[in-house]
C-alpha cells in the first residue's frame, strides 16, 4: 500500500492558481443542535469579491449549511454565484475548516468561532468563457473561514495531471521529462 511519501499519484498532479475569492455571510438563523456530537449552521452568503480575473467579478450570493463536529471541524456545504458581465458562474463547494479547540462550544454559545484553516473541493459551471474553461475539472481552495469576521477567503486552484510524469510512470521513459520542460 503506498505512503504519502511513495504514492505515484500525488506526484501525477499539479495546481494553478485560478483567482482568489472572497465571500462575505451572515448567519441565516441559529445553529440548530446539538444533534449527539453535530451543530448545524446555516450561512447566507450575501456578497464578497474575485481577484485575478480581471475586473467586475464579484460575489452575487448563496448558501453554505455548515456542520460543527465536536472536535472542532466545521464540514462546508455551500454554493456560491458569481457575477460576471460575459456571463455568470455557479460554483459549488464542500470541504473542511479546522477550528481551535473551544470553537465548538463558543458556537453552542451563539458565537461563530474565529479564523481557521480551510480545504474545499470545487466545482463550476458556467456558459462564459472565461469559466467555461473549468466546467467538469477538479478545483480546489485553500485559505480560511473566520465565522466572527463573516468572510471565508480561498485561492481557487485548478488541478491538473502532470502528463509528463505519467508517462514516465507508465512507460518508464525519461524522456518525457525532457520535452515537457519545452513548452
């Protein structure tokens, strides 16, 4: 069984840098719970603004039905519009955010706990262009969930298989590594 260290398919992918999101939420009501060890938090996402794609990208609205887990670990569940002029683009999302310990309890208190790491897997689709691009790839995000600031900032990355590393590993040939270098 591979480790992280020896596993060939970590080594197959890379990510590119698509733009940076930021969204701006509100409670859309109260934690409901606990449910054995789960409180349930309802976001609305009610703007908030893209980076790197040029300009009059902007974060329209939508929902993320968080789950807080005792030991800490807020599960998103959310879906996302964003406003562009050539067309918009509906991303959804799930993932994790890691809380410090006591973001638990300072949820069952009323509060939104703090900043915290976040991991997303993405999906978008779109019409336009510029996103259309995306439509079915695997995406990424990285960055954090601040429940007490509203905002939940991630860079948008898209994944992509390193072809040159897989043909080496299929077929042994070496080669590939160089021609890759040149495009």
């Amino acid at each position: 069984m591979p480790t992280k260290a020896n596993d060939p398919s970590i080594e197959r992918y890379s990510c590119t840098p698509v733009c940076c999101v930021t969204i701006a939420f509100e409670a859309a009501g109260p934690c409901i719970g606990p449910a054995g060890d789960v409180l349930y938090v309802p976001l609305r996402i009610i703007g908030g603004g893209v980076t790197g794609l040029g300009p009059d990208k902007r974060v329209l609205y939508g929902s993320d039905f968080a789950s807080m887990y005792a030991d800490e670990k807020l599960v998103h569940d959310g879906n996302l519009v964003i406003g562009d002029p050539a067309g918009n683009a509906l991303i959804w999302y799930d993932g994790t955010s890691q809380g410090q310990e006591g973001a638990y309890d300072e949820l069952l208190e009323g509060g939104l706990p703090g900043p915290m790491p976040s991991r997303l897997n993405l999906h978008a689709v779109s019409t336009n262009p510029l996103w259309k691009v995306l439509n079915g790839k695997p995406l990424l995000g990285v960055g954090s969930f601040d429940g007490a600031a509203g905002t939940l900032e991630f860079t948008l990355l898209s994944i992509t298989e390193n072809q040159a590393l897989k043909v080496v590993q299929e077929t042994g040939d070496q080669r590939a590594l160089l021609h890759s270098h040149e495009t």
